[in-house]
C-alpha cells in the first residue's frame, strides 16, 4: 500500500498533465519562412506568436496580391494548417540544405536571390534590406 501511494504522490494525473500542456505558456513554438501574398498574411496574422514580412518586390506597389516573405513564429498547428493552405508556400528548413522551389527564387529576385538558394541563402539575401528577417534559432 505505500508503495502505491508513492506513486500516485510522484506521478501527476492525467488531468494535471493535460492541463500544464494546454497552456499557451507551453506550446511548442517554431519558426518557418513562407511565401505568400498580403491579404493571406493579413487574414492568418492574429494566429501567429510573432511574424514579420518583406516584400518579394520592393518596387512594386502594395496591393492584397503584393508577394511577401513572411517569416512566421507559431504553434506547430497553426504551421500545418498554413502548410496545407495552397496560398502558403512553405520553404525548406533553413539549415536543411535543400534549394528553395522555383516560385520562391523568381519572387525574390529583386532581392538578389540565385537560383538553387537554399533557405538560408535567401534569407541573408532579403535581410541585406530587412535584418530581422535573417535566421536565427530559437
């Protein structure tokens, strides 16, 4: 019988546990670059912990259509939702190594980003303009 009671004194219910990962205060956060348009940013921006943006061409005037960078902190749910979201073009990992798709480079152009850039090529290229949006870890 003691050995029972220890147990329930050293192990919290399911109830307790459930509730500490419910919390805002311990939800997983994550960092993920995308390429999107303004007014898809505007809609899903109250979702986001913290986010920032540039725009794909400096030049050109900001309408809802404008093509954007967005650099999105978040819940891991929020980024699976913006990742099945086809006006959410997710880029690789930016330590992954892997070039980011063809769209991306032709969007960031005017930023000077090469074809076959990684993530993290492309995000030093853009933060030439926009320092935040350089790579950090969390």
């Amino acid at each position: 019988m003691l050995r029972v009671r220890l147990l329930i004194v050293t192990f919290p219910s399911i109830r307790v546990v459930r509730e500490f990962c419910r919390t805002k205060k311990n939800k997983m956060q994550g960092r993920t670059y995308y390429i999107t348009t303004l007014e898809s940013w505007q809609r899903e921006a109250p979702r986001f912990a913290a986010s920032h943006y540039i725009h794909a061409d400096p030049q050109a005037p900001a309408t809802p259509q404008t093509k954007i960078l967005a650099m999105i902190e978040t819940d891991e749910g929020t980024h699976n939702t913006l990742s099945r979201d086809p006006r959410w073009q997710e880029l690789p990992h930016a330590l992954a190594g892997k070039p980011i798709p063809t769209a991306a480079v032709e969007a960031l152009a005017n930023h000077q980003v090469s074809p076959f850039a990684t993530t993290f090529e492309a995000t030093e290229a853009v933060a030439k303009n926009h320092p935040i949006m350089k790579y950090r870890p969390l």
